[in-house]
C-alpha cells in the first residue's frame, strides 16, 4: 500500500461496518443527485483540504499486489459497462477512483455506489442546483478549496473533490457515514440518499476479492 495517504484516514473495515447498520433499500434510483450545502470552513480545515485537492502525483491502482489490482479492475470494469460502454472510459474512472478513495480513507466501493446514485456514472451530469460531474460536486467547492482552473468535469478533478468532501463530512459527523452521507447531498437526516447510496453498494459494487 501506498504511504502518499489523506491524514483523515478511516479504515475501509469501520466504513462497511457504519454502512451494515443502516436500512437498505431494494433498488437505488438511477440518479439521486442534491447538492452539499456552502459553509465556512476553519482555517485548518481549509488548508488540509486544499492539500489534498493540490494533489498532483498520477493516479495508480492501490493494492498490495499488482494482480490483485488487475483483478479488481477487470471485474469493476464489467461491472461498470453498464454505464460507460468505452473501456478507456471505465479504467480511467476506476483508477482515478481506487486512488483518490483510498487517498481519503474512503471504501472504493461504497463510493461507486455513490456515484451510481449521483450520476449514473455520467461525466458531464449537471443537477438541477448545478452539481457537476461523477460524484455532483457543486462549484462553490472550486472558490472555497480549489483553483479557477479546476474543472469539474475532469475525470480525475471531480473524483479528488467529490473524495475530499466526503471525507471532511466525515469528520464532522465523527465517522457516522450516514449523516456524512446526508450531508453530502444536502438531506442531512433524511433517510433517502444514504439508504440509496448503501443499496447500490449492496446490490452492485461489493467486493470480496484480495486487496
């Protein structure tokens, strides 16, 4: 594994056993997308999250072997034709995904069921309250964290925001993925999204092989 981590880390055993206790529902709708909620962040808070969005080392798949890295990526990639029909499409999403999720402290695969929900995996989605991208990043993250030049629509760029966000929900609710959940979509304690979210990641996205 890498050490080139997120300091905010949450071990991917402690996120599937917060998502375990929650109520599931039988099918998450295509797309759920809502929008985070701006606020004003405290200055080291800010800092390390601009940290992390000024990431700039490439992207690679995190695992303690190469094979198992290529395995995983084959059957998510299968997995994923659902959505995306170009292979290069869906490596590159998985990549960027694995890396950035793992940088965050964050289960690879519980975020696949988030952008299930958000965009149906669609790069150019724009929600009704101007969301944008794979996991619905709302602009005012780009003023806040970010640079003018920052994308939202980047493959990579909207994984690293959308990552570092959940992460900082994270950490406000101290590690109840439920409500960082919530928040993440604006509908803090409402049921609907994070029960969403933990379906997809049920019925689509679990994943039993080696690490």
């Amino acid at each position: 594994m890498s050490t080139d981590l997120n300091p905010y880390r949450l071990s991917r055993r402690s996120l599937l056993r917060a998502g375990a206790g929650a109520m599931l529902l039988g099918a998450a709708p295509q797309v759920f997308a809502g929008a985070q909620k701006e606020e004003t962040l405290a200055d080291n808070v800010a800092t390390a999250m601009r940290n992390s969005i000024d990431n700039v080392n490439p992207p690679y798949l995190v695992f303690s072997r190469k094979k198992h890295g290529e395995q995983w990526l084959a059957e998510m990639s299968q997995r994923l034709t659902r959505y995306v029909k170009s292979e290069y499409e869906r490596e590159k999403i998985l990549i960027n995904m694995q890396y950035e999720s793992v940088r965050a402290g964050l289960d690879p695969q519980l975020v696949l069921g988030l952008m299930q929900v958000e965009s149906g995996f669609r790069r150019y989605a724009i929600s009704g309250a101007g969301a944008r991208g794979l996991m619905q990043v709302m602009p005012f993250w780009v003023r806040s964290i970010g640079t003018p030049e920052h994308n939202l629509f980047d493959v990579r760029t909207n994984l690293r925001y959308g990552c570092t966000i959940l992460r900082h929900y994270l950490n406000m609710e101290n590690g109840d993925l439920y409500l960082a959940l919530g928040r993440y979509n604006g509908s803090r304690g409402q049921p609907q999204y994070p029960n969403a979210v933990f379906a997809a990641h049920k019925s689509r996205w679990l994943y039993d092989g080696p690490l």
